[in-house]
C-alpha cells in the first residue's frame, strides 16, 4: 500500500500543496520473530550495530537473510546451469519449439491471473 510522505524543504507549504515534495513509500508488513543465540552472538550483533551499518539488531538479521536469500538463489540457479550443461548437446530451435514455449507461457500467465482474481 503507498503511503505519501513529506518532504521538509524551505519551499514546504509554500504552494499550498505538496506537489514537490511528496515522495511514495511503500509500506511493509513486518513480523516478530524471537531467537534465542549466546552471549557471545550478541555481544558480536551489537559490535556489528555499532559499527553504524546497522541501526539496529533486527536490521542486521534482516541483511543476514536478504544474503542468505541471494546465496540460495545463486546456487539454484548454479543447479540449473549444471543440469543444462549435463544435459547434452545443444540442438538448433526451430519455429515450432519456440511456439510451445510461446503457449506455455500463456497458460502459465492465464492460471496466475485467474489465480489473482
């Protein structure tokens, strides 16, 4: 959900609107999540806080997974490219296969849409 916020400037207000200085956000939704690590693991987050990367504990955790998440996707992708390479040689497309992934592609995007709906 967008959410308009102002920004402070010395022409705020000036127009009598918002025009210049409206800028959209977008709003999450966040969860709690409570995790038990040890003194050491703490004393480590709170170095990292310090450090002034972080504003706090829960923006360092949320990084660590963001990275996490991009590792993961690398090494799927990793998989993929293997399983590809593995697979044998590669063979010329021709008009009729490019019209089946054509067509898969379609009733993909049909089904996520009357999903959506």
């Amino acid at each position: 959900m967008p959410v308009i916020g102002v920004l402070p400037g010395p022409h705020a207000g000036a127009h009598g609107d918002m025009a210049n200085f409206a800028k959209v956000c977008y709003t999450m939704t966040m969860a709690t999540l409570n995790i038990s690590i040890t003194d050491e693991m703490r004393s480590y987050v709170e170095e990292r806080v310090a450090s002034g990367r972080y504003g706090n504990a829960s923006e360092y955790f949320r990084d660590l997974v963001r990275n996490d998440q991009d590792r993961q996707r690398e090494n799927d992708l990793e998989s993929l490219l293997l399983e590809g390479l593995r697979s044998g040689d590669a063979k010329p497309l021709g008009r009729a296969d490019f019209d089946r992934a054509r067509a898969f592609v379609r009733e993909l995007a049909t089904k996520k849409q009357a999903k959506g709906k």
